[in-house]
C-alpha cells in the first residue's frame, strides 16, 4: 500500500499543476516498487506480485526510468 500511496500522491501532485515534481514522485514509487518486490518475499510484497520476481522488477524500474526521463526532459512552457 505504501507504493500506491506514493504514486497517488505523485499523481494528485501532477494534478495540481506541478507535472514535473509529480513525476518524479511517481518515478521514485516505482522505483521503491521495484525495490520491495526485490527485497520482500512473494507473500509479504502483496499486489506488487504480477509474474516473476525479475519480470516485476524490471518492469517497474523501466517504467520508472520512462517516467523520469520524461520528467527531466520535457522542457518548461
């Protein structure tokens, strides 16, 4: 639960009008998604167990590494 928190309160930020912080934030509960799913064993990592361990942990970090370079490459309107 706590990922999800992260990445709603990533989301209600972006929502808010500050994108880029907001995807940062969003790109570090992924992140910690992938840590989590690492670390924890598949019974105490709950809904962060899609597939395998690799595939969850490379799926997250890939998608937080998406999110990221979009939030630091976008430029300022």
């Amino acid at each position: 639960m706590g990922v999800l928190a992260v990445v709603g309160a990533g989301l209600l930020l972006a929502g808010r009008g500050h994108w880029r912080l907001g995807a940062g934030v969003v790109a570090a509960g992924l992140m910690l998604g992938a840590a989590l799913r690492l670390t924890l064993a598949p019974r105490a990592a709950g809904w962060l167990v899609v597939r395998g361990r690799l595939f969850d942990v490379a799926l997250l970090l890939l998608l937080g590494a998406g999110v990221l370079g979009l939030a630091v490459t976008i430029p300022h309107p």
